[in-house]
C-alpha cells in the first residue's frame, strides 16, 4: 500500500508481520514500530484499512486514521488527518 500511495519515500521504517510473532489484533507491530522510532505512541498515526489492524493500533495506544483503501492513503489525506489530531 505504502509504494502505490506514493507514500514510501516519507517513511523512516517498513515493518512486516514477518517482523512479529503476533499478528493484528495483537499491537506488537505497532509497538515494535514505535519503539524503532523512538517515538511515543501519542506521537504516531497509524493508516489502516481492517479491523484487526484498528483493533491492534488503538491497543497500542497511537492516533488511527481509518481509510477504506489505497486510494483514500494520500499525502494530503494524512497531512489532514494529522493537523485535526493537532488541533
């Protein structure tokens, strides 16, 4: 998704489920992303499109942003998304 949404060049890190040994609903993912980061979960958005994934990121504690698919995850859409999660 990340490479078809042109979105992969703002990325610092991609994370798989080959990464983890839990899989979504399970935050391990996003945890060990954050962690990766160096960030804290109150300063992360998370994209995503399942409700394992919703489930899994709001567990984690980080800002979601539920899209319905890899057209709705553009540049402008997640600058959006983050400046109402700042106001």
């Amino acid at each position: 998704m990340m490479d078809r949404s042109n979105l992969r060049p703002y990325l610092e890190a991609l994370i798989s489920n080959q990464d983890v040994k839990a899989g979504k609903p399970d935050p391990e993912i996003y945890l060990k992303t954050i962690a990766l980061l160096g960030v804290k979960p109150a300063e992360t958005l998370v994209v995503e499109d399942n409700e394992h994934g919703i489930a899994a990121a709001r567990s984690a504690g980080a800002y979601l942003m539920v899209v319905e698919g890899v057209n709705d995850v553009t540049l402008d859409n997640v600058l959006r998304h983050i400046r109402r999660v700042e106001a």
